[in-house]
C-alpha cells in the first residue's frame, strides 16, 4: 500500500508538470524515477524506453505504467497512468464543456489554438523526420505514405500504409542488426501475457462488428478510440490524423472543434492522447470524455503489459526491427498527410495567418519557449487578427 501511494504522489506531480511532448516526458521520468528515486538503474530504463517506442501508443504512458509494474505489479502501472493522465483529462474536458457555449467558428481565439497546431505539428514534422526517415529508402517510404494517404483518405487507407510499410521494411531492413542485450524483469507471468494480447487483438477485431450489429453511439465511439490507440506508432502527434478521419468526417464534431481542441491540448501538461477526453466530452459531455480515455489507453495498457516477458527474443529479431523500421517511416508521411488536410488547409487563409503561425513556430522551435507561453500567444494573437 506505501508503494502505491508513493507512486500516486510522484506520478501525479509528473502529470501536473511534464509539459514538452514525450521526449521531453521522457527526461522527466529518467530525472525523478532514475535519479532521484533509484527505482531502477540506467541500462532498464533505456531498455523499457525501447520497449515502448518500439509499440505503438502513447510511449511515454507506457514507460510509466512500465516502471509502476516494476514497482508493484499491475496495480502499480494502473496507479501511475492515473496519476500522470487525469490532471490534462480533467482540464481538457472542463475545456471542452466551457466551449459548448461558443460558436466556434467565429471566435477569433480558437482561431489563433489552430495556428499553435500548424506550428507544433511542423515541429514534430521535422523531428519525426530527421530521427525515422534518414536515408533514401525511408525517405522512399514516407512519400508513398504521403501520396496514399492524400489521395484516398478513408479510415482503412492508414492501416493499409501502415501494413504496406511493414512489409517493405521487413524486406528492406531485415539484415539490421542489434548489438544491444537486454535484462528486463518484471512481475508478470507469460500467461498473463498471453491472456493481455488476446484481449487487445480480440477487441481489435469484435468491436466493429459490435459497432455494426448493435448501432449503440457508446459502442462506435469506443471502437473509433480503441482503434486509432492501437494503430498509433510514432508519438501523440501521429493519433491526430487516425481521429480527426474517425470523428469530423462521420459528424461527430465540426472540424474547427477539433482543431481548437488540439491547440489546447498543446497547453495542458502530460500526454497528448488525453486529447482523447476533449473529443469525448465535445461529443457525449464529460461521461464521453471519460470513455474516450479508456478506450484509446487501453490498448497501450494491453500491449506493455503483453509484450514485456516476451521484449528480450523479439528485439533480438532483425526481421521484426526491419519492419518497424518501415512503420516509423511511413508515419512520417501520414503526419505530413494530416498536416496539410486538415491542419493547413482549414487554418491558413491569408498571408496574417502564415506569418503568425511562423512566430509560433520560432516560439516554439527555435527560442524554445516553453508551450503554455506559445498557446496563450497564439489564442490572444488569434483574437486580435479577428478584430482587422
């Protein structure tokens, strides 16, 4: 009970204060989990840090639901994704109710939230790049991810790349090598394992048929959640387009709710999936945003907690790291995707909006100012080019 509650309190001071993104998330875990608290050593921690990056979901969620399962079991990861996640799920939802009153559309300062998104996913743009695409082939591969999924933009068209990709990468980069051990250990058996994977392809699979039989709004909205939680590889950006074609298009919400909700996201510390609770609660109202939550965690709960006894063989695999290889590369062209149709296309109009999004973007890239600044910027910046 004294491990839980101390993973409790720490977590939740991370989920109060972890601004910056996952890798930024990344180097506060390392700072008071490593550092501080010695809860493992150096060499664990980069290999649950692999782990992770290596699934898709939210990566630094899983690495702290990782290091609560080391620290007391199951119910220790449940304890620190609490912690770290439901400070930004409770303000995005407050967020999203307050907005109910708004005609969105035409208030200037959910105007100047898009711009933040123009320049935060640039941002990512341009890391996601330079890290996953830095030769010709990779490069190669995001162009077709690129290209296919602007050209035919339906919800199937992403797992598709993403699929392709993975066969290319495995044809492409199955000679990779790996010089690197591992020496993981954790407190859950194979069969426990086993019974998490089960559950997260078993949903995969049933919830769209669930969707179609039954025609329940709670049921379509899980399943739209769980699914874009399951397909996310690269970090929170990349969910962004796997939602907005899950919700804006079906008329769940209007396209600059969505927008708006995602520069606010920008603002709250912890995970950007809580972005998920905003979508929720616009939808459904704060019942929506907590079901929201669950459904696009729970696939990253299932995947850490099914793949952690079996981590050492498969990334000694150099046939499965060549086919992530391809994933990661596709999801760099998805981004790109994504950010023209929806992000430019709905929010650049004139050349006002062009220069105010490049000063954020300086902001935030280049004075490395930290995001809640660049976010109120933008939303008082926003309100003042509606008034010319």
């Amino acid at each position: 009970m004294k491990n839980l509650l101390e993973i409790l309190f720490v977590s939740t001071r991370l989920g109060l204060t972890s601004f910056g993104g996952p890798v930024a998330h990344l180097g506060y875990f390392h700072e008071e989990y490593i550092r501080r608290r010695k809860w493992m050593d150096e060499k664990t921690y980069a290999d649950l840090v692999a782990l992770c990056q290596f699934l898709p979901g939210p990566a630094s969620s899983q690495v702290g639901i990782g290091i609560g399962v080391m620290r007391a079991g199951v119910l220790g990861g449940i304890v620190s994704f609490l912690g770290f996640t439901l400070p930004s799920v409770i303000a995005l939802i407050l967020f999203a109710v307050i907005l109910q009153g708004f005609n969105i559309g035409t208030v200037g300062w959910i105007h100047g939230l898009k711009l933040v998104a123009v320049a935060v996913v640039a941002h990512a743009i341009l890391g996601m790049a330079q890290k996953l695409t830095p030769d010709l082939k990779r490069k190669s591969l995001a162009l077709f991810a690129l290209v296919g999924t602007l050209l035919w933009q339906t919800a199937f068209t992403q797992v598709g790349v993403i699929l392709i990709a993975a066969i290319f990468g495995f044809i492409l980069f199955k000679n990779q090598t790996d010089n690197e051990t591992t020496n993981l250990q954790f407190p859950i058996s194979r069969k426990f394992a086993v019974f998490c994977l089960t559950l997260f392809f078993g949903l995969l699979l049933l919830l769209p048929i669930l969707r179609e039989v039954t025609s329940l709004e709670w049921i379509a909205m899980f399943d739209s959640f769980y699914r874009s939680g399951s397909l996310v590889f690269g970090g929170g950006h990349v969910v962004l387009p796997l939602l907005e074609r899950e919700f804006v298009p079906t008329g769940w919400l209007s396209e600059e709710a969505f927008l708006a909700g995602y520069g606010a996201a920008q603002a709250v510390p912890g995970p950007l999936f809580t972005f998920a609770a905003y979508l929720g609660a616009v939808i459904n109202g704060w019942q929506g945003g907590l079901l929201a939550t669950v459904a696009i965690f729970l696939p990253a709960f299932l995947l850490i907690l099914g793949t952690l006894p079996f981590w050492d063989s498969v990334r000694r695999n150099p046939k499965i790291r060549g086919a992530l290889m391809g994933v990661n590369a596709a999801v760099v062209g998805i981004l790109i995707s994504a950010f023209y149709h929806p992000i430019w296309t709905s929010t650049v109009y004139a050349p006002i909006d062009f220069a105010f999004a490049a000063i954020l973007f300086s902001m935030l890239v280049y004075w490395k100012l930290p995001p809640w600044i660049v976010v109120v910027t933008g939303a008082i910046g926003g309100a003042a080019i509606s008034l010319f």
